[in-house]
C-alpha cells in the first residue's frame, strides 16, 4: 500500500494576497482526487505549495504520516511526490529515453529500454520511439510522455496539473483510462481540471477552490449539483 | 620516425599548449554543461600555477605532488566560491565571477609570495609532453567514467530546465556546486602544468583575457560537449602559428571564425561533426 497524502490547512501568502486559504484536503492510494475551481483559484499553488516550489505560510503537509512540508522540492519528489506541469515542462532537447531516465532519477539503479517501453505503454504512447527528441513530438504526445516521466519515479503521489489542455475529445477519453490504471495500480492521483466530463469520468472525489479557500468536496455527482459549486464555477448550463 | 622527431623538436612548445589549452576547455565545459556561465577558470588555474610554482621554488616538491596539492587548492577555492554564487544565473554569474577572476589578479599583483607584477620566474620546466598528456588522459578517462553516471544525467537537466530537475528529484545546488569544483579541479591542475612548462608566470597569464580565450575554445568546440571543447581550444591554439604568414591580420581571422561559429554552428564543431543536438 502506497502512502496518502494530507493537506492540513494550507495557507499560501504573497504579500498581501492571499492565494490559499487554510487549504485541506487527502489524496488516499489508488483513488483519483479531482481540484477544480475557476482560473486563479489556487490549483496550481497548492500542488506547488505541496512539491515545495512555494513555501508554505501556514498549514502542514504528510506523506504517508510524515511531515514533508519545509523540505526542499528534490526531497519531496524523492519522498515519493510526482507532477506535471500546467504548461509542459520536458526535456525538450534531449531524448524520449534521457526524459524517462530523468524521471526514474530518484530511484535506485538505471532505467533500462524495456522499463521504459513499458512507461510509455502505460502512458498511453507506446509508438513513440526512445530516441526521438521529446521537444519535436505532438502536443498530446508530449503531455503524455509528461505523464511517463512522472510515472517513472514509481511515485506514491502523482499531481496531475491539466493533463488534457490542448488535446481532442479522443485522447480526452483515452486519457481516463490511462489515470484510472494508474490509480488501480495504487498510486494517489491529484487531478486538477476544467473538463468536467473528464473528472467525472476519472475522479472518486472532487474538492472545489475558489478564491483560494475549500468551498466543496464530494464526489463528482454530488459536486456537479452543489448549488455553491454552480455558482462560483460551474454555471448554470455547464453540468 | 625522424620527420616525427623533427616535427616535435620545432613544435613542442605548441604541442604543450595544446594539451594545457584542451585541459582548460575541459574544465570549462564542465560548468556549461550544466548551464552555469560561471568565468573563473583563468582564476583557478592561476591559484594553481602560483601554488605549484611556490612549492616548487620554495619547498624543491617535485611536480607530481605539487600539482596534486595545487588542484586540490584551486578545487577547495572553486567550492569556496559556488556557496556565495549558488544563487546567480546567467550573466549575473558570470559577472560575479569574472570579478572573482580579477580579484585573484589583483592579489597575485599585489603579494610578495607571489612576486608581484613580475610574477615567478625560475620554475622547473618538468611538465614535459608525457605529463601534460599523460595529464589529459586521465582526465579525459575520468570525465567520460563520469558522463555514464547518473549525475552527468542530472547535469543536463539542471541545463534544460531548474524547477523541472528538482521535480524530479535533482539536487540542484549540488550539481552547481560540484560542477564548478571539478572544473576548478582541471583547471589546477592545467596551471600547475603551465607554470611547470613555462619558466615563470605573472598575473597576467590569469586575467580576463585568458578567460575569454577558454570561453572562446568551447563556444567553437559545442558548449554541450566536452569533446568538442577540446578540439576548440586545440585547433584555435594551433590556427595563430598555422596562419602565422597573416602577419596582423591574424586576430581578424581568429574573430571572422568565432562570428562564424555563432552564426551558423551554435552548437559549434561538435554540433557539426557529430550531429548532436543538446
């Protein structure tokens, strides 16, 4: 069993702004946890807050029990937390291999060619091949090697952030299942999202931001009927 | 085996410079494999150079432990530096090193140890051809054991890309700090080599100008590759006495070629030969 990981009233401060508000949340083994919310709502601070690009205000992070919150962001990715990034953030210049190989950094021992066929297959991309150069590959194709990468580390957490920006309806679905294996095979997954039916598709549960504070959480059926959650995101014609 | 023996009997010197020079890309190369612009590497070898002489004049150490003792200094001075710029980029670092550089100028300049402006003279000439390639063997060895580790990966992706290293577990600090230190390493031990092959040195053989020319050698050779850097210094050690008949034309050549290089070569001669990319 993989280790979850708990948000314990995060609070995120610049200057005077406030861009999390006493922010709680669990992300348990093999289920997906979705964060929506409207643009600016403090989605990616919180994942940046948690993989320790931003130091926290206030608040706590854990993993597995473990405080991890004031630890530098090579730790916490060695503690067993790994990302995407809302704009990608490959290797561009080298490699699909040296990319997979730099996820699996953390780990003991070398990647080896069969490992990383099997990264890329998990990933949803096992026609792409090991020495094509990851910054010339198609968008979508990018965003999933991004997922590889991610996958390589073995990670206990994996923070998802807009996985589908940019790609068509069929990679859209095809992007559900990929996150519904990687949570079966006991991974955590944070999903931060603005296609809806994608999180319903792929979340157990959903926890809204707005304005930097909780205002929600539930599961995606109860999440989409939340009167709060219509009105700060959703809409009236959205769900 | 005679023209051979006539060859190196008019070249040696040249011969010898290229091999130092080689070393110094080498050192350099390091760093910017790492995407640090960090300039110091004339100040490390000059730190070198005047330990290994001092020793040398004052101690009778012969070469080997005096150039051991020397790059280990000019390491411990490299690390001394990365703590205060670990946090400086781009030209911002290559600023405060380059300060650093002529910092180590100033006080060679200014000390008696060191013999002020008029340097050292008198060094024993026994960094002979076998030591200085005997020297860049090793190094070459030790820099391509080094490029299978796991650390020569995480040396590339600090260069691609910071904050997506340290998301993937690279400590970046730590590859900053002990990317200068090796370089600073090589570099000492180049300067012992040059001031045992050289007679006597001054400060100046350790200024802004030194540095500009191994900065030169790896932006000709490919930024990206140590291989590549030490043809670069080799063929523009060489190119001066090959295109001697230019007479003062010679710099003009020398800089035609640079503009070349950067225009249409960025990734310089290795990008060239080799195809490589990043």
């Amino acid at each position: 069993m993989k280790a979850a990981l708990e948000l314990d009233g995060v609070t995120i401060r610049y200057g005077g702004v406030q861009a999390l508000a006493n922010a709680s949340l669990e992300v348990a083994p093999g289920r997906v946890l979705g964060l929506i919310g409207p643009n600016g709502a403090g989605k990616t601070t919180l994942i940046n807050a948690t993989t320790g690009i931003v130091p926290l205000s206030a608040g706590r992070v854990r993993l597995g029990g473990a405080t991890i919150s004031g630890m530098a962001p090579h730790r916490i990715a060695r503690a067993g937390i790994s990302r995407t990034y809302q704009n990608i953030r490959l290797f561009g210049a080298l490699d699909v291999f040296a990319n997979l190989s730099a996820g699996a950094f953390a780990r003991p021992g070398r990647l080896d060619a069969a490992h990383a066929q099997a990264l890329l297959e998990r990933a949803g991309i096992r026609h792409l091949k090991l020495d094509a150069r990851a910054g010339a590959l198609p968008y979508g194709d990018q965003r999933r090697l991004e997922i590889a990468r991610a996958l390589a580390a073995e990670p206990a957490i994996l923070m998802l952030d807009e996985p589908a920006a940019g790609m068509n309806p069929t990679e859209t679905a095809h992007l559900v299942d990929t996150i519904r294996a990687i949570a079966a095979s006991g991974i955590g997954v944070l999903l931060i999202e603005h296609d809806m039916s994608l999180v319903r598709a792929a979340c157990d549960n959903v926890v809204v931001l707005n304005f930097g504070e909780v205002i929600a959480t539930g599961t995606p059926d109860e999440i989409v009927a939340d009167p709060a959650v219509i009105e700060a995101y959703l809409g009236t014609e959205s769900v | 085996m005679n023209v051979l023996a006539d060859f190196y009997a008019a070249h040696s010197k040249l011969i010898d410079q290229v091999g130092i020079d080689a070393l110094l890309a080498l050192s350099l190369s390091i760093s910017l494999q790492a995407g640090q612009l960090a300039l110091a590497q004339a100040a490390f070898m000059g730190v070198a150079a005047y330990i290994s002489a001092i020793l040398a004049l004052d101690a009778h150490w012969s070469l080997l432990p005096a150039m051991l003792v020397a790059a280990l200094c000019s390491t411990i001075v490299a690390g001394l530096l990365a703590l205060p710029v670990r946090r400086l980029r781009g030209i911002f670092l290559a600023i405060a090193t380059i300060a650093f550089g002529e910092i180590v100028r100033i006080v060679a300049n200014n000390l008696t140890i060191s013999g002020g402006a008029e340097g050292l003279s008198g060094i024993p000439a026994d960094a002979t051809t076998p030591w200085i390639y005997g020297t860049l063997v090793v190094v070459s060895i030790a820099l391509w054991l080094f490029s299978r580790t796991k650390f020569a990966l995480a040396i590339a992706l600090v260069r691609e890309d910071e904050n997506a290293a340290r998301g993937v577990g690279v400590d970046v600090g730590l590859v900053r700090f002990t990317t200068l230190a090796i370089g600073g390493t090589i570099a000492g031990l180049a300067g012992a080599l040059y001031a045992h092959s050289n007679f006597f040195i001054t400060p100046a053989d350790f200024g802004f100008g030194r540095m500009e020319q191994i900065l030169v050698w790896c932006v000709i050779g490919g930024i990206t590759s140590p291989l590549g850097a030490a043809i670069g210094a080799a063929l523009l050690t060489i190119l001066p006495e090959a295109i001697r008949f230019l007479a003062d034309y010679r710099d003009f050549v020398n800089g035609a070629i640079l503009l070349v290089v950067v225009l249409f070569a960025p990734q310089g001669l290795a990008g060239i030969r080799f195809g490589k990319r990043g």
